[in-house]
C-alpha cells in the first residue's frame, strides 16, 4: 500500500505506529483525539501520546506528539478531563486545565497512574511534578479513565476506573482534586480467564432514552495471552452510586463487536447534551505489528454514538454511526443499485463509500454483498434467512498472510424485523464497518485489498431492496 492508499474518514497516522485512543475529550469546539504512538518507527515502542483534533469527527488534523515518552518513562493508555473548577490547582478557574491522566511504565516495569495537565486548550503539556499520583507496586495497573460523578444529592467527585490486567479487575477509585486518591471498590474477575483486561470505561446512558432511567455501561478490552493472543470487547450493564458498580441481573457479558479489529474502545468526555461517542482502535495485537500498511501502521474505528435499549433478553447497547453522510459524499454521486435474484447488480463504486442496503427477505434466502471486490477475490457480506446469520468474510480479501489467523469468517444472529434486513456499511480503504440491526450488532474489520479492488457486487436468492452507494470524497471542513 502506498501512503495515499489510506482511509478517508477513518483517522491514520501521517507515519509510524498508533494503537490505543486516548484522553477523548470535547473541549470549546473541537474534538481533541491522543493516541498511543511511536514517534520514531512503524512498530510498537517509545510509547508516547500522539494528537489530532477535529470539528466533525470525520476530518482529523494531526498535531505534534502531545505527551512524550523519556528514558525513565513511557506513556500508555488514559484519558482527559476538562478541570472546569480547577480541583486540580493546575490552572485557574478563569482558564481551567485539560488534566491528562496516563499510565507512566517505569524502566522496572511497574506501571503507576501520573498527570499531565494544559492551559492552552489541549495543545502543549506539562507532565505534572508530583508524580505518581497512584501507585500499588505493580507491573499490570493501567489505563485510567476519569470521569466527574455527580451524585442524586448533588456532590460531585472524580472517579476513576483502571485494571490490574492480569487479575481481570477494574479498580474504582475517587479523588477531589485528581491528584489523591482512594480506593472505592473493585470489578470482577470473571468471564473467560485466559485473558487480560485493558482500557475500561464507565459511563451512565439512558434507557430509551427516559433521562429518567440511567444505567451505567462498563466497556472492557479483552486480550488473550500467550499463543491466543486475539483482542476484542465486552460490555457489562448495572448500577453505579459513586463506590461500587453492581452488575444488574439482566445484564450479561456481552459482546461490543462482532469483527476482529475493534479494541480499546472509550467515549470523550465533556459532549454536549450528554451525548456518548465512543471511538476504537480498528487493530488487533495478534496481527497488529505485521499489518502491510507504510509509513504508517495503525488505524481508528469511525467514531460511535452509543445508547442502551432494553429488549427481551436484558439490555442492549447501540452503536450508531456520528458520520453525517451531507458532509462527506455527494447526493449527484449516489448511486442506488436494486437487489434482484439470478445475476448479481454490479458496480465500480472505488474503495471509500457508504452503503445502506434495505432488503424484504424472501423465504429461505440468501443475500450476498460483495465489497472491495476485483480479480483477487473480496470481502463478503453475508445473511442467510435460515440461520438468521449475518457474517463478515475477509478469506479473500487480498493481502490475507500477513498472519495465520487473519483470513477469518465471523457471523453472529441478526433477526428480520418485519422480514426485512437494514444495513449500513462503511468502507474506508482498509476498514469496513457493519451496523446491523439498528446498531445493536456492528463488525469492525481490516482488509488489505489491491488498489483495483473497486467493484461492488450484490445479489440474492429471492427478495427485493436496494443498495445505496454514497461515496465518500475528502471531507469539507478542515479541524485546526
Ligand atoms: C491496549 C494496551 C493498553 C496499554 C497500551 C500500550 O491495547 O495494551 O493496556 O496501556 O495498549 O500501548
């Protein structure tokens, strides 16, 4: 892949390596995205902050390295807070501070929590001099994500959630002035054991929308060790009352994605109207290092905005794509193609557009999407009546030996509602994104085709709908 073979709306590093997102944070305007990145190669090291920002979640301007790692200090995963009554004393209250709180890992290896903080918006830092602000002594704390908790009586507090790894646990701790802290409680072990935890989050969401019924959603990041290294995420629904998460009866361990490249995933802080947007790093550490992109290696998920319905079984958590399709295609250039049985409708739709496929399922029926298609074979979407399946089959998607588990097929149950199937898909380059079943089921995956790889093909066995083809063009606003 050569360097403009990148995604269009899908944030990518100018050069070198990025993985994790961090410190989301909305702040007077624009979107301010860190991220874990190698300032001096494509691969995993030198772990230091990387910054971009945006107005529109689609168009990234990338920024100078933010939080740099030295010698005695490398600079992992965590999260940014607006310090908007400067409980810190690291600003003012005339100019609060953009308060940093990240992972430092000493050259021993032990992992402590530390500040950073701004006075300029987010753009220059300074590493706070009191650090650590919390250590346990162990080699596998990480990833704080701090939050303001306002209680029913109005007293307000910071809240951070942070894992021990190894021991599969979030740790919950509180602090009045982000730079002391104490212990709150503890989240699990459980779920598969073979696995570490990384990157939680912890935030309330409405239930259908009734402000007036808030249950609290925990994001967790799962990586399997050892030769089953294989990253994906898990959610948990509950209560929260400013001490302790308490898993509610209905919510279950559940699946955030359904595709193989969706991890590290958090929401920003400070949104208006309380809206949840949560961003993921589209990678997957059993392949991530051998990646053939250059020189650049690590990608983002299109940014999500998440709410929580109840259904039958429990809760269900919602991912709808932020993307304002007005913004980043052209009506003129849509084209809609009708999904007919027999020979499948075929079109050279390039390799950046957005697909919304509308079909009245026949009995018995099989639809078949075929993105990124060309001589080399395809990416394969899938649903099959029968089963209720939809699946994400990346086996011929071009470059598939980059590791041996990388040419996979993933399906997981959609229902028909009404005996039809809706679908957005976004494909950006080497990202495709599934939303399915009104965003309670997504697949986030990579696939590294060649760079004729423009045709798009669908059919069915019986039924009828459409596809729409909306491709994307370079974004319109640009983000200082
Ligand atoms: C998750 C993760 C985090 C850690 C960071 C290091 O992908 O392993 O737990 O802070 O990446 O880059």
């Amino acid at each position: 892949m050569s360097s403009d073979d990148r995604p269009l709306i899908h944030f990518t590093p100018a050069r070198n390596w990025m993985n994790d997102p961090n410190g989301l944070v909305y702040d007077r305007g624009v979107y301010h995205l860190f991220y874990q990145y190698n300032p001096f190669g494509n691969s995993w090291g030198n772990m230091s902050w990387g910054h971009a920002t945006s107005r529109d979640l689609t168009s990234w301007h990338e920024l100078p390295v933010a939080i740099a790692c030295t010698p005695t200090e490398q600079i992992y995963s965590g999260s940014v807070v607006v310090d908007s009554l400067n409980t810190s004393e690291l600003g003012s209250i005339e100019s609060p501070p953009l308060v940093a709180v990240y992972t430092r890992v000493s050259p021993d290896g032990i992992q402590t929590q530390a500040l950073a903080f701004s006075t300029d918006g987010g753009y220059a830092w300074e590493k706070y001099a009191g650090n650590p602000v919390l250590d346990r002594d162990s080699p596998d704390f990480r990833d704080p994500k701090v939050f303001r908790y306002t209680s029913p009586t109005g007293d307000s507090t910071w809240i951070m959630v942070a894992v021990e790894a190894t021991l599969r646990q979030v740790l919950i701790y509180s602090s009045q002035n982000l730079r002391d802290w104490i212990f709150e409680s503890s989240i699990g072990p459980f779920g598969p054991e073979d696995v570490v935890w990384e990157c939680p989050d912890l935030f309330a969401l409405p239930v259908d929308g009734d402000d007036e019924r808030l249950m609290w959603v925990l994001l967790v990041s799962t990586n399997g060790v050892g030769d089953a290294v294989d990253s994906s995420m898990s959610y948990l629904v509950g209560s929260f009352d400013g001490h302790s998460f308490v898993v509610d009866p209905a919510g279950s361990w559940t699946p955030v994605d359904h595709g193989r490249d969706f991890y590290a995933a958090v929401t920003f802080s400070g949104v208006p109207d309380d809206r949840r947007i949560a961003l993921g790093w589209a990678g997957n550490w059993q392949y991530a290092s051998e990646t053939p992109t250059a020189p650049w290696r690590g990608v983002m998920s299109s940014p999500r905005e998440l709410s929580l319905t109840r259904t039958a079984g429990g809760f269900a958590l919602i991912q709808t794509p932020v993307l304002d399709l007005e913004s980043v295609s052209v009506e003129s250039e849509t084209v809609r193609m009708p999904i007919v049985s027999g020979s499948p409708s075929t079109t050279i739709a390039g390799r950046r557009y957005v697909l919304t496929i509308d079909w009245q399922a026949g009995p018995d029926s099989i639809l078949r999407l075929d993105v990124l298609a060309g001589t080399h074979g395809e990416v394969t979407i899938g649903y099959d009546t029968a089963t209720m399946t939809l699946s994400l089959d990346r086996r011929r998607s071009g470059i598939v030996d980059l590791h041996p588990g990388f040419a996979t097929v993933n399906e997981t149950s959609v229902p028909l509602r009404d005996g039809r199937l809706s679908l957005t898909v976004i494909v950006d380059e080497c990202v495709v994104e599934i939303f399915a079943d009104e965003g309670a089921v997504t697949f986030t995956d990579l696939a590294f085709a060649p760079a004729d790889a423009d045709v798009l093909r669908v059919a069915a066995t019986s039924g009828t709908g459409t596809v729409t083809v909306s491709p994307l063009r370079e974004p319109r606003c640009d983000a200082e």
